[in-house]
C-alpha cells in the first residue's frame, strides 16, 4: 500500500521508550472523536520530549481496539516481518500528522493544507473500497482480517464526518488552552460553546494551580519599579 508521506513529528520510539509507556487502558480520549482521540496519541505535543502513545504495531492495536478504530468482534493479523512493520507504522505517523494538521485548519476556519489533504485523501480512497452496501441498504465498512491498515481507513471516514460536522455548525474543533505543552484537540459539543480544556481534570487543574502560584509568588523590586513608572 503507498499513501504520501510527508515530514513527521520526532516521536520517541525506541524499545527503551516502549518498554516505560503507560499502559493502553490509562490513555484518555477526550477528543470527542476517533480521529481526533487518533490525532491525540501523542502526549503533550508541545512538550521537550514527546511520547507516542503508539509507537509499535501492538500498541497500535491495542489503541485501536479501546478507541474504537477495531470493534470487538473484529480481528486483524499483525505484520510479522521488521520492513512491514515499519511501514505500517510509517503509515500511522503520516495519516495522523496529516488528520492533526487538518482538524486544526478547521478549528482555525483555515483552508486545509494541500500537503495533508494528499495525505487524507488517499486513504480516503482507500477506505471507500472497504464499504458495502448491507441489505438494510446502509453502507456499512468491511474490516478484512488480512488488512492491518482498517483502523485507519476508518480513521480517514470519520475525518469527513467530524469536519462535515464541525462546518454544519454541530461541533467546535477547539485546540487545548493548554499552549505550554498539550496540543490536543477535542470537540466542543457543551451547551455554550465555551469549553477550554481537553479535560479538566487534567490541563484545566494544571492552568488552575499555575495561575495560583503566579498570584501567590512575590513581585520583585525590578517588577515593582516598572509598575510605578
């Protein structure tokens, strides 16, 4: 299979990396979406050193199970040999760079990037060769055994419906107000609109707490100075 590659992220993924990784079940999806839960397996975008959540092809199905890219009734043959197992990981990299630049040129109200619509597009392509019509006459997707690539098809599909939704006015995209490291995404689905945080719990109580110690911490006399003047 050949879908565009373009420039990635540095993600950590040597074994040393993997073997420390917090475990699948401990991952949060607050993104509201699987495209965008897929788009936020990197922790802390902004962060010195980032974490790939799924840096290997097991953890990218387990990821992909808990997330709902694999449902569980739903089976799929690991690569075994190392190139193909590099290049199904290499594909994971390029659909997710490609599906985080395009939800946040919709959450910006930006036009899309060509380089990443090349990306989407392609396996948007790919994906529909996947959906049969059922006898209820819904399209539903067909998940081969043999394809270790389904969950991002059906990563790639469900782009479409969050962007679709997002311009009908259904969602907001919103990036983290968390700018100092997180760069996850999420839908705004709340009844004004005004949600801030990928999660409270989390990025929110972090904003809260800096903001008390920034209140709380002395003014020196250089800050006080450039106050008075």
């Amino acid at each position: 299979m050949t879908v565009p590659v373009y420039g990635r992220l540095p993600v950590q993924s040597t074994e040393e990396h993997v073997s420390e990784a917090r475990p699948i079940s401990h991952i949060r999806l607050d993104g509201g979406r699987l495209c965008i839960d897929f788009a936020n397996s990197i922790h802390d975008r902004f962060a010195a050193e980032v974490e790939d959540y799924i840096a290997t092809p097991e953890r990218y199905v387990e990821w992909a199970r808990r997330s709902g890219a694999m449902a569980t009734n739903e089976a799929m043959d690991m690569p075994l040999r190392a190139r193909e197992r590099e290049r199904l990981m290499a594909d994971v990299r390029s659909l997710r760079d490609a599906v985080h630049l395009l939800l946040l040129a919709s959450a910006d109200c930006a036009p899309l990037p060509a380089d990443a619509l090349l990306v989407q597009n392609a396996w948007l392509k790919l994906a529909r060769q996947s959906q049969v019509l059922s006898e209820t006459g819904v399209l539903t997707f067909h998940a081969e055994r043999d394809d270790a690539r389904f969950p991002l098809k059906r990563i790639a599909l469900d782009l479409i419906d969050t962007i679709a939704d997002a311009r009908a006015g259904k969602l907001k995209l919103r990036l983290c107000a968390n700018h100092r490291s997180c760069g996850w995404l999420f839908a705004d689905t709340s009844k004004n609109g005004m949600r801030r945080w990928c999660a409270m719990e989390t990025c929110g109580t972090i904003s809260k707490m800096a903001t008390r110690r920034n209140k709380s911490a002395p003014v020196s006399s250089d800050a006080l100075r450039r106050t008075q003047q």
